[in-house]
C-alpha cells in the first residue's frame, strides 16, 4: 500500500458468471496486516447481488496506512473458486506481488506463497484514498475575535472525526466572527498540514446553517483554496474560488465537497469568505493520493510491497 486508504467493502469474485453467490455457507473474508493480525473481516451472505462481477459486504470504513497487507477469503471448493492466472490491475498506489493460499477447515491467513505469479485471485475491496490531516495552523483573521466558548481550544475540532449537531453550543463547533460591515478579510483562513505531498482529489467541509441566534450563523459564501509543498507565503499556489455552500433558510448541519483534482502540496489552504457575523466550521478532510518519495518508488520497484488483490477504486456516490 503506497498511500493510506479507507476500506469499505470487501467483495469475493464471481467465479461462474452467474449471479449467484453459490457457496454452501457465507464465505468470510478478511485483512491481515504484516504482524499478521487480522485488522478487519466479515461474511458475505449467500444472498449478495453481485456488483460488476463481485460480490461486496459493508464493513465499518477501516483505514489502512502504507504498508503490507494480504487479504483472504473462504472457498469451499464448489462452483465459486478461484481465478488461475489472472490478468492484473491494480488501482493506482497498490501494488500486488504474490498470491498466497491455505489449506485449512477453518478461516485463516493464506500463508503459503504459490510458484505460479499470478494465480489465486478471488478478493476485491472497495475503497476511498485519504489525505490524513497532521495539524492545522489558524493564520488568517478571523478566529482571534471570537468568545472562548467557541474556540478551537485544544487543536483538533477540525479533524478529530466528530460531527456537530445542530445546535451551535455544540462544543464540537468552532466559530468564526467577524462583526458587520464586512472588510472582506478571512472568516478563517485555516492552513492544513497533510505531512506528505498528495495528488488531492477532494476536500469535504462541514458547516452549521442556522436560524439560532438571530440568523448570523451562516453558510460560507465562498472558500479559497491553494497549495504549496512548503509553508511559506510565497509558495502557495493562485487561490482556486468554490463557491457551492448551501446557504438557504434553516437550522442544519451541512456538508460541502469540492473536487480539488490537479492541485499536488503537502500544505493545504482554505481561506473562507462570509459577509455574514458567524461563519461556524465543524470537520475538514481530504481526499488524495500520496506522492512517494523517491526512496518509495525504489522500494516500489524492487516490489517490496505485497497485497494479494485485483483492487478497484471506489465508485463516487455522490
């Protein structure tokens, strides 16, 4: 794995074609990671419509980091098997080396490696790329002005997985003020520090709508976004404007996502816009796929990473 993802569906091929999932018991299928724990499985029950030509079960979304993984799954040597000598194709950022199978009454780590190079394809996964979030700096206007109790006090309101309600006393907000008349200055500018340099692929930001407080809590009117691999002024790149907060009469905890396709950086700036008092942010994450370094593409040449799978990327449901 050349760059952290987040697994949520695991699939089993359907090796006859034919639309049924026929094992005589809900296979389970798993991923073990190099340490050989088993870091997250399930059962897909017999019952599964296939999904181009896979069969998928939901699991609770599990992140895996770079690294070596294998993944598993039953077979009880009926009608769906297995795929001899398969053609390969990876999504982008994993790498297969070897297929790997076990004899075994029981579910476990398929341990032992085959002679044939490609052979034993019988997994699948459904997945979306990450972007991790290291740290973010508040380095515009904006978040000075507010009351305490609407402070991002302990540095990590904006990323710690948490989603407000709809009420802005929720401590799980961080507001943002800036009294009338507007002056055009940020309403924050929030700096993120992914850590590494990504390929960015979208960022989804979540915001409160609200006829609380005499209806001075409002959606973003605009956000402003730039990247550079260094933090310094003079390294980010022209501000690309997104403008599709959804700013209509309510009280409501709403989400906006923006592909951010063609922009590459390690630090990632969001410099928000708001004519109204109170701009009130809840999460920000990203989604991208890690530049490697140049020691990882050696790395990745000798084929020191192992993952038994024929991974696709996950289909945008949105």
């Amino acid at each position: 794995m050349q760059s952290p993802i987040e697994v949520t569906d695991l699939g089993k091929f359907d090796y006859d074609g034919d639309d049924v999932l026929d094992d005589t018991a809900a296979p389970q299928i798993g991923i073990w990671d190099s340490s050989h724990a088993l870091v997250v499985s399930t059962a897909i029950p017999t019952s599964t419509t296939p999904e181009n030509g896979v069969f998928y079960a939901p699991i609770t979304p599990t992140f895996l980091n770079l690294g070596t993984y294998v993944i598993g799954v039953q077979t009880f040597y009926d009608k769906e098997r297995f795929s001899w000598d398969s053609n390969i194709t990876t999504a982008r950022a994993i790498q297969w080396n070897e297929g790997r199978f076990n004899l075994a009454t029981t579910f476990t780590e398929p341990v032992n490696i085959r002679s044939q190079p490609t052979c034993y394809f019988g997994t699948n996964f459904k997945f979306d790329y990450l972007a991790p979030v290291e740290s973010y700096v508040y380095d515009g206007s904006g978040q000075g002005a507010q009351p305490s109790s609407f402070l991002d006090t302990d540095g990590i309101e904006l990323i710690d997985g948490e989603i407000p309600g709809t009420s802005y006393t929720d401590p799980d907000w961080v507001g943002f003020r800036d009294d009338p008349p507007d002056d055009g200055t940020s309403q924050p500018q929030v700096t993120f520090d992914l850590g590494r340099t990504y390929d960015l692929l979208k960022t989804t930001i979540t915001y409160l709508q609200s006829e609380e407080a005499s209806g001075t809590i409002t959606a973003p009117e605009e956000v402003l976004i730039s990247v550079s691999d260094i933090y310094d002024e003079a390294g980010f790149s022209t501000p690309v404007s997104f403008t599709g907060f959804d700013g209509t009469v309510g009280t409501e905890v709403r989400q906006a996502a923006f592909d951010l396709t063609g922009m590459i950086g390690r630090f990632v700036r969001l410099d928000f816009r708001n004519t109204s008092q109170w701009t009130f942010l809840g999460e920000v994450s990203f989604n991208g796929i890690m530049i490697p370094e140049p020691a990882t593409l050696w790395s990745a040449v000798l084929g020191l990473l192992v993952l038994l799978s024929c991974a696709r990327r996950r289909r945008s449901r949105e």
